[in-house]
C-alpha cells in the first residue's frame, strides 16, 4: 500500500445507508474518515444510486418528521460535497452478465464488477451473506465488514509500532 495516499475505500451501500441512518457507530465512523480525507472514498454509480433509493424511502416512512428527512437528504449532499468521492461509472452490460458467477446475488454483481475495476484497498460492506470470502478469493478483492475494517486499522498500526 503507497503510503503517501489515502487508502481507497469502496464503499457498499449498506455502509452509507447504516452511515446516514445511525446516530453513531462504526458506518459513521468510515464516512468521517472519507469526509476528512484520511481515505479516499471511492463511489460506484450502481451504489450511489441504491444509497439514493434508500434514502428517499427512509426519508418518506411515515412517522419520520418532515424537518428530519430535509435533515437526512442535505446531510448527504453535504458528505458528497466533503468526501469528494472517487466516482466509479456503471459497468458495461457485458461484463456484468459474464461476471455472474462470481457472486450469488444478481443483483450485487453490478457493484461487485465496479469494486474489481476500480481496485481498491478494501471493499467494506456488512452484507457478509453475499460478499463472502469466497467471492474475495476469487476476485482478489480484501472485503471486510465496517468492524473489521477498524480491527485491521488496529492490526496494521501496531505492525508498525513494532517496526519503530
């Protein structure tokens, strides 16, 4: 890894959806490191817009207040605008249907051919059913959840603590 950049982070959709949603946790935790620019946020276009999906539903539940929505949708222009992700266009049609095998879900193989273009440090998603080790052995992507992400940060800063 170049550490005179930013690790690049390919973000699932689960982890900015989680990320906007949650009052805190581990999600809002890597979407604080992207706003800062300790890692490179990297966006694919099939994420962004299942995040948008998403946040439109959560914004339109009945119950939520309108000032909470407004709230919820100006939060992630301002987050886009911060992090000033790297953005990963939509892979061509031909591509998606001959990577099919590599993962089970169809509807995951969009985002997980955009994950393998754009070759970053991690993949991170808490979908673990779909974005199994297995599909990481086969792609050579490193997939991690968004704990496990931090438990590597941990690892790797005392690595190079014992190095000093």
């Amino acid at each position: 890894m170049d550490k005179t950049k930013p690790p690049r982070l390919f973000l699932d959709s689960n982890i900015l959806t989680g990320g906007f949603v949650a009052r805190w946790g581990v999600d809002k935790a890597i979407l604080s490191l992207c706003a800062a620019h300790t890692c490179q946020m990297v966006l694919a276009e099939a994420v962004r817009e299942e995040v948008e999906r998403n946040l439109l539903k959560k914004a339109l539940v009945v119950g939520k207040d309108r000032q909470w929505a407004d709230q919820l949708l100006e939060d992630y222009d301002k987050f886009l605008q911060l992090a000033k992700p790297e953005i990963v266009p939509f892979p061509d049609k031909q591509i998606v249907l001959a990577s099919r095998h590599l993962i089970r879900h169809a509807a995951d193989v969009p985002v997980l051919v955009s994950a393998i273009e754009a070759k970053p440090a991690w993949l991170i998603t808490n979908n673990t059913e779909h974005f199994t080790q297995d599909v990481a052995q086969k792609t050579g992507l490193r997939i991690t959840t968004a704990p496990g992400f931090f438990r590597n940060l941990v690892k790797l800063s005392l690595m190079e603590q014992d190095e000093d």
